[in-house]
C-alpha cells in the first residue's frame, strides 16, 4: 500500500511524516510528496496543516494542479484522505482566519474563531483534552470514549451537516475535533503527538 | 476539559543533559534522547530542550537530539536555547521539533517573534521569558540570565502576544535552582496579563510547588527539571498528586 503525506511547503510536518512512519513500519510504504502523479496513484492521502487556514489555502493554490488532484483523489475517486488541523479545516466552504478565504468545500461549513468568551478561555486550545465520540468512525476503532488527545489551534471548524461530526471536545463550547463523511476523515487534534493512542489513530487509518 | 500539563524539561549541553543550579554548577545527567522517551512513556505531556550553552557555541549537536527525539517521543517537543534567526526555527522544526522557544533573540529583534509565527503559525512559537525581581516589578534578562534588559516583564509578555507569541514561558531568575517553588507572584500577575497560555518554571522542589503553580499562579502548565531528572519524583507521581489536589490532568 502507498500512502501519500502531502507536502505542500506549509508549515511544520517532521512530526507527522515521523508518526506515521512509526506506525506503517514496512508494510506500508509512505511518500512525502507534492508530485501530482504520485498523489493520484497512491491508495491514502494524508493532509496535514498548520498556520493559518489561508497560508494553507494559499500555499496549496500556489502547486498547480495539487487541489485538482486531490479533489479527484477524494471527491471523484472516493479514496480515503485523512486531514489533521488545518488539514480538516480546509475541508470546509470558507474560513476567517486572517481574511475571508475559500476553502476545498468538501464538506459544508466554515471555519471561525473559538469564542474565547471575554478572556475567560485562553487561544490558542493548547494542550491535553479529552474526545466526546458522537458517532462510530473507522478511525476510532478501538479508541475509547474520553480518550485524551493533542490539541493546538484557535479556530474551529463548524459542519453544516452534523451528521459528519465523529468526535467533540468541551473548551468554551463543544468544538468539532473529528469528522467522517464517507471516504474523508478529519481530525482538529493531533494523533501525531498524543502518544501512543493517537498512533493507534493513525493506525486504523493505515488499515481501513 | 483542558488539562494542564507537566512538562519535564533537560537542559542539554554539547548532546548532553546537564542542570544548573542557577545556571552554574552543571551535573552529567545522561542521554536526552533516552531521558525524553523514559518521560513520554511516564505520561510527560509534553516534553522540553533547553539547549543551555547554545547562544555562544556550537549548536549542531541539538539539531541531531531532536531529530532522534522525536522519531522515539509522540508527544509535543518544546525546544529553546540560543534561538536567533527565523531559519534556525525553521531547522529546529524540520528536525522534528513542535514549538520553538526564544528568549534573548525575541528581547533583541521583536520581528523573529512576528515573522517566525506568521510564516510557522503561532502554535509553535513560544517566548521564553527569564524575570527578575527589581523593587515591584520584574526585569527581562537575557543571555541565560547573564544581561538585564530592564524592560518590565509584564508589559513584555503582553507585547510578545501581540506580536504572535503562542505561549509565554515564565521563568523567576531568582527561583531557578533553588527548590523553594515558583515565584507565585510573578505567574499570576504575567497570567491574567495575557490571553494565551503560561508556562511556569523555576524554582520547583516538591509537588506541592507544581500545585501552586496552577491553582494559585493560574499557568496553564508547569514546568520542572531537577525534581524529575535525579529521580526524586517520576512524572505519574506528580500527576497522581496533582489530580489527588483536585487539578485535571491527563492520566
């Protein structure tokens, strides 16, 4: 099996590209790319993100062809994607995140600032909390109910549909960390840094 | 809910952890990347390099730390120490590193702290502020505590989160290496200052210190070194006293 990290020159990603070569070990073969050929002949893509939903958008704009390619990859083909942070929340419509920016519109919705209620929560949601699991998601197999994961991020991402919604964590309201539509998984935090249940994450995404 | 978090931290010199007790004194205490993993797999919520000498040596020996870190640690990797450039953020983060924390560069070119998370995003930026204690207020030091900017720690910290910083860590120069627990004061005056999380250090003896750091210096996390590294509490004894206390944690 070959599964593709997007590398889309945005943000951070050793962390990602280290977890899931943890998990594949050598049976499954992962390719950190931005080759558009590679990406359609892989059987997972894996899109991560991080900084601002714009300079994601825009750093994925800036490869031509790349949101083509995935949108037929996950749109067309239906073949699973899996996208972590801004990763997911550029599934939605739109997002305001620095200025009003369009997003891959695979999933309905927009992405706005948590409320940080006057002050009383700190932004960015730093740190261990725990997953309120909605719905039954392949990727959650074996992953109990409260389980802590790794969040960083100060927007979130808010699904028309809440049908979609897999998973939420209670900060300030209840915030979409998880969402399944089909072939399209999405996580708000970070299975690649919180430790061994969050590989186990990444784990049933390898194996689905 | 949130939890706070503890945070073991290695000051590494030369690829090697050492601690100093008020920054001198330094003791051999072993391999950072075989102490980072003992600490992630003992429930650390995150785990942090101080690499302690770097302003003025050779600092290649850290890159190859966090690169071997982190393909071992699935938690977040904090690193900080002699940090100048926006390019050495990005190679401490291409090595594998989450956040990166600046003290002395931030003090001198506030334009790292807004160019570095405007280009990384502000989740991995982190200013690390070393205070002192001058009449009422406190002064930024820099330098590993060695030159005193004498500009005030509070209105400093503020400024740093408006420039893009994504967590203040807050060190009390005159608790480093002391064991006597947090300069409280200090914690909640920089907490309620700022809107995003703090990270309390120095000075921490006992558990009860990690305590008082979060009920009543109001940090969203702790971090402490000594108490952790020679073994006289392991990370799940600390968590299993702080929730004893009634404080969430990951356990």
């Amino acid at each position: 099996m070959n599964v593709s990290i997007v590398d889309y020159k945005s943000g951070n990603i050793s962390s990602v590209i280290n977890s899931f070569k943890e998990v594949a070990e050598d049976k499954v073969n992962i390719e950190v790319t931005s080759d558009l050929n590679k990406i359609k002949l892989s059987d997972k893509v894996v899109l991560p993100g991080q900084g601002s939903f714009k300079s994601c958008i825009d750093a994925l704009n800036k490869i031509n062809g790349l949101k083509e390619t995935l949108n037929e990859f996950a749109m067309t083909n239906k073949k699973p994607l899996f996208g972590i942070c801004v990763g997911l929340q550029m599934f939605a419509d739109i997002g305001y995140e620095e200025s009003e920016t369009q997003g891959l519109g695979w999933i309905s919705g927009k992405v706005s600032k948590i409320d940080n209620q006057n002050g009383k929560f700190k932004l960015p949601h730093i740190g261990w909390n725990q997953i309120n699991i909605v719905k039954e998601s392949k990727i959650f197999k074996d992953i109990n109910d409260k389980s802590h994961m790794y969040f960083v991020h100060s927007y979130e991402f808010i699904p028309e549909d809440k049908n979609v919604i897999s998973a939420t964590t209670d900060y300030s309201s209840n915030i979409v960390c998880s969402v399944e539509k089909e072939n399209i998984f999405g996580t708000q935090f970070h299975p690649e840094k919180s430790d061994k249940i969050g590989l186990k994450i990444i784990n049933n995404f390898l194996n689905l | 809910m949130l939890k706070n978090r503890i945070i073991p931290c290695l000051d590494v010199k030369n690829g090697r952890v050492v601690k100093g007790i008020n920054f001198v004194d330094l003791k051999d205490a072993g391999d950072p990347v075989e102490q980072a993993k003992i600490y992630s797999d003992g429930g650390a919520d995150e785990i942090c390099f101080l690499d302690i000498t770097a302003s003025n040596e050779n600092r290649d020996t850290i890159y190859d730390v966090v690169e071997k870190t982190s393909k071992k640690c699935f938690v977040p990797l904090t690193v900080g120490g002699g940090v100048r450039s926006v390019e050495d953020i990005n190679k401490l983060l291409s090595c594998g590193a989450d956040k990166v924390s600046i003290n002395t560069a931030a003090v001198e070119n506030p334009k790292v702290v807004i160019d570095s998370s405007k280009k990384f995003g502000s989740q991995c930026i982190v200013v690390a502020i070393d205070a002192k204690k001058n009449g009422d207020k406190w002064e930024v030091f820099t330098h590993g505590g060695r030159n005193n900017s004498s500009i005030d720690a509070l209105e400093y910290a503020k400024q740093m989160e408006e420039n893009g910083a994504g967590e203040i860590l807050v060190t009390s120069m005159d608790r480093d290496g002391t064991q006597v627990g947090y300069d409280i004061d200090l914690m909640t005056k920089i907490s309620s200052k700022v809107n995003i999380p703090v990270i309390a250090s120095g000075g921490v003896g006992n558990l009860d210190h990690l305590v008082d750091g979060i009920k009543l210096g109001k940090a969203s996390a702790v971090l402490a070194a000594s108490i952790f590294h020679y073994g006289k509490y392991s990370v799940k004894e600390a968590k299993d006293y702080l929730d004893s206390k009634g404080i969430p944690v990951r356990i």
